[in-house]
C-alpha cells in the first residue's frame, strides 16, 4: 500500500470503537475459538484484556450522526450501513408482542483484516415493554432446537471498502460528505424501519407497520394529509416527492429514546481513577445525579453470590461509572456479568445461523444507558442487569445484507410470569 493509501486506512481506523488485534485472521479465530475456553474465576486474566468503554454525549451537530460518518450512537433512528436492504417483515418485531422494534444503540465495528468487513456495524433493537423483555428472559434458555422469541435483537452489516452507497475515501465530516445513492423510504412515523405501507389518500407517507400508520393519522397526519395531497397532485414530478419524502420528512413519533453519539475511551486509561467513598451504591453517580436505574439493582439481589458478582461489577464500573458500553472482540474476552445467575452457559451459546461457525462474546450494554434515556424507575418500566451480544467469530458473509447475531439478556432480578 502506498502512504496515501496507508494514511487512509488510518483515517477509517480512527472511527472504529476499538483497536484490533490486526495480526489475528478470522482463520485463527475460529481455531481458537474452538478449542480456548476463559476460566470465569479468573479475574486477572479478565482484567489483563483490553476494553473499550462508550460513554454518551450530545453530538455537537447532527449530521455528525448521518450513516456516511459511520457513527455510532445510541437513541434517535438508526443510521443504516446499508440503507436498502433492511431487515424486515417478522426480523424487524418483537416476537412476543409482534410491535416494531425500537433502536436502542449500534457500534461501528470494522474490520481490517478481512476486505469484506471493511465497513462493519452492529445494531441493537428491542421492544420498550418490560413485559416482553420479562418473557424474552425465559426464551433464550430454550434449546437450540426450539426458536426461542425474541424482544431483543441484534444485526451485523458489512461491506467492502469499495460499494455502492460511500466513497471509498475517508469522510471529511465538514459537512462536503454525502452518500452515493439515497436509501429506501422508511416509516414516517418511526422512522427505523422500511415503509412498506404506503398512505391511501396522500400516498407519500409510508409506514412499517398498521399501528404506525394509524398513530400517525391520530397525531397529526390527519390534518396534513389533504395538503400534502394537494401537493404531490401539483408537482411535475409525482414520484420523485414519493422517493425523496423519508430523507426530507421529521419523524412523527415522539416516544423514541433521546439521541446520543457514543464516544470511547480505554478502560486502561481510568486503571489510576479511585472510586468514589462510599458504599456501592452511592459510588455509581452521573454527573453529580445518582443513577437509580443502577442502585435498585443491589436491593433486588437475594443470595450471596450475586451480592458477591455485584461488588466486583461495582468496582470495576465505578472507575468510569458513566459508561454505558463495554467493547472487547477478544477470544478471551467475556462479559462483566453484575450477578452469578443467570449467565448462559457454553451451551447455551449458539453456532453462527448463517455458516455454523463459533460466536464469540464482542460487545456489552450496560443499565446506566436508560438513566440517559429518562426512563423511569418504576416497577415496570424498562430494566436489565446487562445486555451481552456475540456475534460470528468469522464475521462471515452471504446474500444476507443484516444478519441476526445472539443476544443474552441479564435481568437484575429472575423474575416469574
């Protein structure tokens, strides 16, 4: 590679949330992920693993937050890698409630060492009911014959330096960066997923599902309907309004969780922060506000072990309290669990869907993400212990342009239906 070249690699580099191993091919990943196996007692190997921390923080400008930046974010829509083929139909809902999805967060993941992982994010979805995320706890211990239903997803996207929707240049982010063709029309009211359903009067707004389409007639489409009917009716060009309507359009709904860029740090680099004095649970603060999303957790563990796992989690937090991720795509990596149950065991970690290969444990979300959401403490409000996400050791390809990766959620108590 020539040095103009080099330099931008390294520029594409500095948007990734982590270093990589670049020396590791997927062919050695999945060697080893076969055959290594971490003891979870030993903590000293643990610590000895570099992670990355995400910590979020209003974007100075959003267009910082636009896909041809390669963000990663949390709240607000998603920015799609690859704006057209989006997952859809059954992938896009709970599959408890059979509502659309909610974009939680996703994370530009690339990597290098494999020409078509260049480009690479992954995308965490999950339904607002706690009711669902309650029964999701009880279908992912179900065997691996058995499709268990979900309220939590997780999708990978990748693609090739060189394709059709960027330049294979580094961005500039001065505001000069666009994408090379637009994506697909997304729902008017959510806008998340693909707006499949098209508006029988104005046919310009489009939705992702039924019960959009009717929230947004009841907020407010009614009245902007005939207008925008009007409208498209005086136009030269019809169908060129319909194409352009969901990049030009706000998004009608108003429940989506606030949006935020997600920066990263190393967690070495806090190694010399003290936490706080105090006990666990006031040590875990927010800039200045306690975290109650974090607090309630200790007061619903019951056995000594999880009080146990709690203090070590607490510890190990509490040199960065505000982080909401914790990143790792280490072979020995594994997630920083706050309690002792309800952890999967090696079994209960599925092969690749797509190529069968091994998962291997790369990303985690933690609970202090819903303190920056406003989510409520109330009693059914929205809650976890921990979000952890494996994904294909190999990052495998296919004809599939977002693939489902696994997804094991932590409740902070094992609650019954």
């Amino acid at each position: 590679m020539d040095t103009e070249g080099a330099d931008d690699l390294h520029d594409f580099k500095s948007l990734r949330i982590m270093p990589l191993e670049e020396e590791d091919d997927a062919e050695e990943r999945n060697d080893e992920a076969d055959t290594e196996e971490v003891d979870e007692e030993d903590e000293e190997e643990e610590e000895a693993i570099s992670v990355t921390l995400g910590f979020v923080e209003k974007p100075k400008s959003p267009r910082f937050l636009l896909r041809e930046l390669f963000p990663c974010k949390a709240g607000g829509v998603p920015a799609w890698l690859d704006p057209v083929d989006l997952p859809s139909g059954q992938a896009s809902l709970c599959d408890i409630c059979k509502e659309p999805l909610q974009f939680l967060l996703q994370v530009y993941a690339p990597l290098f060492e494999k020409a078509s992982t260049f480009h690479r994010t992954l995308f965490v979805f999950m339904c607002s009911s706690m009711s669902c995320l309650l029964q999701d706890q009880h279908e992912q211990w179900k065997r691996k014959s058995e499709k268990p239903n979900r309220s939590v997803k997780v999708f990978r996207s990748q693609m090739h330096r060189s394709n059709t929707f960027y330049s294979s240049e580094p961005p500039m982010c001065d505001g000069s960066d666009k994408p090379t063709i637009s994506g697909a029309a997304l729902c008017s009211w959510c806008g998340t997923w693909k707006g499949e359903k098209v508006c029988g009067n104005c046919r310009s707004a489009r939705y992702c599902s039924e019960k959009h389409q009717v929230l947004h007639w009841l907020l407010g489409h009614k009245s902007d309907c005939s207008r925008i009917k009007v409208s498209s009716s005086s136009s030269s060009a019809p169908n060129k309004t319909q194409s352009n309507f969901s990049a030009s359009c706000r998004v009608a709904c108003n429940t989506l969780w606030p949006e935020f860029e997600i920066v990263n740090e190393e967690e070495s680099s806090h190694d010399a922060d003290e936490p706080e004095a105090g006990n666990s649970a006031t040590s875990l603060l927010s800039k200045g506000h306690v975290d109650e999303t974090m607090n309630s957790l200790m007061d619903k563990f019951e056995g000594s072990d999880d009080r146990k796992s709690w203090a070590s989690f607490q510890e190990r937090i509490g040199k960065a309290p505000q982080q909401v991720l914790r990143y790792c795509r280490d072979l020995k990596a594994k997630p920083l669990w706050p309690m002792s149950s309800g952890r999967p065991s090696k079994v209960d970690i599925p092969t690749c869907k797509y190529c069968s290969g091994p998962l291997s444990f790369e990303f985690q979300v933690l609970p202090q993400l819903l303190y920056y959401f406003g989510v409520r403490n109330d009693p059914d409000s929205l809650d976890w212990a921990t979000i952890a996400v494996w994904t294909c050791a190999a990052s495998c390809e296919g004809s599939v342009r977002y693939k489902e990766e696994f997804v094991w959620v932590q409740l902070s108590s094992l609650s019954t239906i």
